[in-house]
C-alpha cells in the first residue's frame, strides 16, 4: 500500500488586506481569528509590498495547533516576503518557543499587501516532516548542556527524566 499526503500549496494573493484579524481579497474573506470590533476600521497606515502570512486560524486560537501547524509555515515561508500574523497577543510560554525558533513575525492589527501569499500546509508530506526535524533540532541545540538527562518527545516536548539503574 502507497500512502500520499497532500503537497504543500502556496497562494499569491495580490492586493489584498488584513483588517482586525480577518483577511479580505476581492468579495472572499477568510476569518484567522474573531473580530474585535463590530465593524472594522476600513483603512491602515500600513502596507507591504511582499508578505507570507504563516498563521492559521486554528493555530491563533490553540497553542498546540500553533506548534504543529504554524511554527513548520513559518520556516516555509520565510522565503516569500515579510513574515506576518495577527496581532493577537501570544502566551509567555508561545513567545518563548518563538525566541527558540528563531521566530520574528509582525504581529499586525491591519494592513494592505500588494502580494500576500498564503499557505495550505495540512498534508503531512516530506517537505512538512523535514521541516518537524529542522524546529526539534533548534530546540535540541539550544539544551544541549543538558542533553544527558533530558529526552525529546515528538518533535516539541522536553522533560527532564530521571535516570534509573538496575
């Protein structure tokens, strides 16, 4: 039996806008996270002419979809522009898995994107369980001191685990 996973897909979206957390191209929108406001401000200070938007809206909501889904996009993407998502205000302990990876979105309210390119990043394929390897490997660099008494579970977890003899 041959399993397939879905290829990674990117999607270059031209002139489009982030306005309190939802992303607007044309008459579509998609929602990354809940409104603040009932109707959002319709103008910004902000544009960029190229942008990677990394986050998903399940990712924004849940720490653990944030790990395994938006930490690999974000090494995808960095190659597409400015590295961006909403600003919706991250954990103590998200913004300390970000500084080990090596992670520095612009964490925006609004904007206008001349080219905004957006992921469907879903299927566990090659390309994805490379990029798994590549962020434990960040996070093993960085308690290497420790790497006696410490193991690594999936791709994220470190505990430190006690030494029993027999």
């Amino acid at each position: 039996i041959v399993q397939t996973h879905l290829p990674t897909r990117g999607f270059l979206l031209k002139e489009a806008w982030l306005l309190d957390g939802v992303v607007y191209k044309k008459g579509a929108c998609t929602y990354l996270q809940p409104r603040k406001k009932k109707r959002p401000l319709l103008e910004t200070d902000i544009e960029i002419a190229q942008a990677a938007l990394y986050a998903t809206a399940s990712g924004i909501e849940y720490f653990g979809q944030w790990l395994i889904d938006d930490c690999v996009t974000y090494s995808l993407a960095q190659v597409y522009g400015a590295l961006v998502t909403t600003d919706k205000k991250m954990s103590n302990h998200g913004l300390a898995y970000e500084q080990c990876f090596g992670m520095h979105p612009y964490r925006l309210e609004s904007a206008y994107f001349k080219e905004l390119v957006v992921f469907d990043d879903v299927g566990q394929n090659e390309n994805k369980r490379q990029r798994f390897r590549d962020l434990k490997h960040k996070n093993a660099c960085r308690h290497r001191r420790e790497a006696a008494s410490w193991r690594i579970y999936f791709a994220w977890a470190i505990r430190c685990i006690e030494t029993f003899e027999k």
